[in-house]
C-alpha cells in the first residue's frame, strides 16, 4: 500500500519501504484454528460451525459442500424473510455479488464458441456509437481486465448517482461513453478496479450478439442445461420473484431492509450452486463444462502478465488463485446490501465449500471451517504461528509513531490505516475500531 496524500502532521507521508518493513513482515494475532477431523465428519460438527445462526428467529446463512464427486453437505440456518417468518432453505435465493459475474464471462465465452462474436472483435462492433478511442479496445481487453476505462461506480459518484440511487443500463452506458480517452494501450496493464465499467459493457455486447436479453440467454445456454433452476438475471425492483431472502443489515438489536436499486443483479441458491461447482470441477465432459473450465485460466496482457495480488491471481472467473495453508485454492467473495458470499474450492482435494448470506455479515470463516472438517490433514501448512518462535524487534511506542498513517492501495482500491494503541502498532480498515496487532521482525 501506498500512504495517501491527505497523511498530515499527525499521519504523516511514510516511504513505501519503509512501509515493507513493518507491514510486510508481521503476522495477524487473531488466527483461529481449526480441530482436526476425520474425512467424513458427522453433520453435527459441521452444524456447530454455524451456531450463531441457530435458534434466532433472524437472517442467517445457507451452507454447501462438494468433495469427490458427491454433494456432501447443504444446510440452511436463519430466515429468508424474517418479518413472515419463511426461513431459509436449499433453494432460497440470493444475490451472491461479485461471483456472480462470472456467469457474465461465460456468456461471452459461449458465444465466441457459437461463432458469434471474436474475443478479437472491437467494442465499436457491437457498441458503434461509443468514443473512437485513439487505441482498439476489444472484447478481450474487458475479459481480461485491462480496458483502460475509467470506473463506472467512480464516475457516478462524480456526478452525483450513488448506488442505491434509480439509474438505468442505458443510463449506466451513458456515463462510460463520457471517456474521450483511454487511460493506457488496452491490454498493456490491468484496470482491475474498472470492472463494473466492463462487466456492463459485457452485458450489452451478450445482448447485442445473441439478439436475446441477458436473463434470457443466461437461463437459455447456462442455467437450464445445468438444471440451475432457482438461478437468474433479474431487476431488484421485481417483487414476483418467489422465495428470495430479504437483504438486512444488523442495527444493534433491530434489522434495517438494505434496498437496493441495480440494472442488472443475480439471484441464485446454495442447490444451484452445487449444481454449478459440480459441472464446473466435476469429470463431466460436457461441451459445456469445457467452456466453464477456461473460467480458471488467469487473466494476461498481451506480454502474458498476470494479475497477482495478495488475494492470488486472478482468473477469467474472477476467482482469486493462491496458496492456502500450502494447498492450492481458489476463492470468491462477494457483498452487495445485506447479501455475502464466500467460496473456496481445492482443486487437488476436490472440494468446494461456500456460505451464502443475507443478514450483511461477512462469512469468509464458517465457509473455511466448513472446508477444514474434510481437509485439515492436508494442509501442509499450520494455521497459526506461535509468536514466541520468531525473531522479534523491540520498538518503542516512539518509533512505531512513523509508521501511523493513512495509506492507499491504488492495485486493489483500498484504505487502511495504522495506528498506535497501548505501545503496539494497529492496522485497521478505517471504519474500524478494533484492529489487529501487528509485530515488526
């Protein structure tokens, strides 16, 4: 990370090196590890892992896992819909947020298979009364992240549309024609903070080249041959949809509807999805599942560069690849008003475990202690580290004082902020009054 210009006497501008130093070389405190089980752990362990959505006449969590070639586990804790008193199930749908644009690129893969549009093809093609940007922007610069357009959520704000505000596709279209000028060469870096400004373009040009809406495609080419039928593309304001989980946000002890207003959003459920991650890491053959598998090839530049982050690599599904404990893993996450989604597949171990959610809380970890009841063996990796073994510095509370700050990631879009608390230097999200410790080695 970067530190932020608007660092002040108080926060002041810190070197980027000096910044590898401490933050770099330390380790989060706050590990929870996991117990050890057998291959086929009973139901009732598992249960336990989402205790705190058991018993609470409140939204909650549906939970699956696939390992081999079987569906091992799908539970449903919590409410649907709280005020009615429907609780969750298999087949409640939600809105799983980023994951979801996965099936966006798919649809764009599909067609290249049926000969109805190129990866190669230019924007103007399908979208002719868009800019003559001074460089081809093709198709494939906006699979791979690296279209050099502005970001579209960026350029709302700008003008004054928050995201909850009523806008349109078209609308939406609108505002990313306003770039006269691309900010680089498409395809000679990433714009990997831009992919709302792509994925909306991707819808159009599904639209354009199929002759069919999204929603109708996608049900027509994806959902219906994978039987995912509690799966598809749909407007927020569409009150007919049936058994759809209500997005919530905890207020203290009461809940507040999280509404939302978007052009396009995803509804699926935890029976689709395991429809889907079977097809997608299953031994099917399938032409379709062949087109799904490319969903995991990295996205490149034109020299081959990837996409490498501290999340891992990312891939065309927009699934992030790294080392998991030793273990190679994909994972998605997603979060969008009340609704999160977490998922994380083992290739080696064939295993896919993933929580969905819609009482805005972040599920990463019941998701990873889910997966941990079948794998913990296998990691070749611990899942914390005794502070005690390492080679620790001794700093005074003075000297961790230049490290304190504000600091920007432009890679990843992010903020945080280090703080000394008590002689121990903090990194902290901003809204976050509880940090986590950090030690400098």
């Amino acid at each position: 990370m970067r530190p932020s210009a608007r660092s002040n006497a108080s926060n002041p501008i810190i070197s980027i090196n000096q910044l590898r130093f401490v933050v770099l070389s330390t380790l989060l405190l706050t590990v929870m590890p996991a117990k050890s089980q057998s291959s086929v752990p009973k139901d009732i362990s598992i249960d336990s892992i989402f205790g705190q959505w058991q018993n609470k006449q409140a939204p909650g969590v549906v939970a699956g896992l696939i390992y081999g070639d079987s569906i091992r586990y799908t539970k449903a804790f919590g409410y649907a819909d709280v005020d009615n008193g429907k609780k969750n199930n298999a087949k409640t749908r939600f809105q799983i947020g980023y994951p979801s644009r996965q099936f966006v690129v798919l649809g764009i893969l599909i067609l290249e298979s049926q000969g109805k549009l190129s990866l190669g093809d230019p924007l103007r093609k399908y979208l002719p009364d868009f800019p003559q940007y001074q460089h081809r922007l093709n198709i494939s610069h906006l699979v791979n992240h690296s279209s050099g357009l502005n970001d579209l959520r960026m350029l709302r704000r700008i003008i004054g549309i928050e995201d909850n505000d009523l806008h349109t596709q078209e609308d939406d279209l609108n505002v990313i024609r306003t770039q006269k000028q691309l900010n680089f060469i498409p395809g000679t870096n990433f714009s990997y903070m831009t992919s709302k400004t792509e994925i909306t373009l991707m819808l159009e040009i599904i639209k354009k080249a199929s002759g069919q809406s999204l929603a109708s495609f996608a049900t027509d080419y994806i959902f219906s041959p994978l039987q995912m039928e509690n799966s598809c593309f749909s407007k927020e304001d569409n009150n007919i949809l049936e058994n759809k989980a209500i997005s919530y946000q905890n207020q203290g002890d009461s809940l507040k509807l999280q509404k939302l207003r978007l052009t396009h959003v995803f509804y699926t459920s935890a029976e689709d999805l395991n429809r889907w991650y079977t097809a997608l890491t299953g031994k099917a053959q399938t032409s379709l599942s062949q087109i799904m598998r490319k969903l995991d090839k990295p996205v490149t530049l034109k020299n081959g560069a990837t996409f490498d982050s501290w999340w891992g690599q990312l891939t065309l599904g927009r699934s992030f690849y790294h080392k998991e404990r030793g273990l190679p893993a994909y994972w998605q996450f997603g979060r969008v008003g009340g609704y999160a989604s977490n998922v994380f597949r083992f290739p080696e171990q064939q295993l896919t475990s993933f929580v969905l959610g819609n009482n805005n809380e972040y599920n990463g970890m019941p998701a990873m202690l889910h997966a941990n009841q079948y794998i913990e063996n296998q990691y070749t990796e611990p899942s914390s580290i005794d502070p005690k073994l390492l080679k620790i510095r001794s700093l005074s509370a003075k000297a961790l004082k230049k490290y304190e700050g504000h600091y920007w990631d432009a890679k990843r879009g992010i903020a945080r902020k280090l703080q000394v608390e008590r002689d121990t230097l903090f990194y902290k999200r901003l809204d976050q009054e509880e940090g986590a410790p950090l030690i400098p080695l």
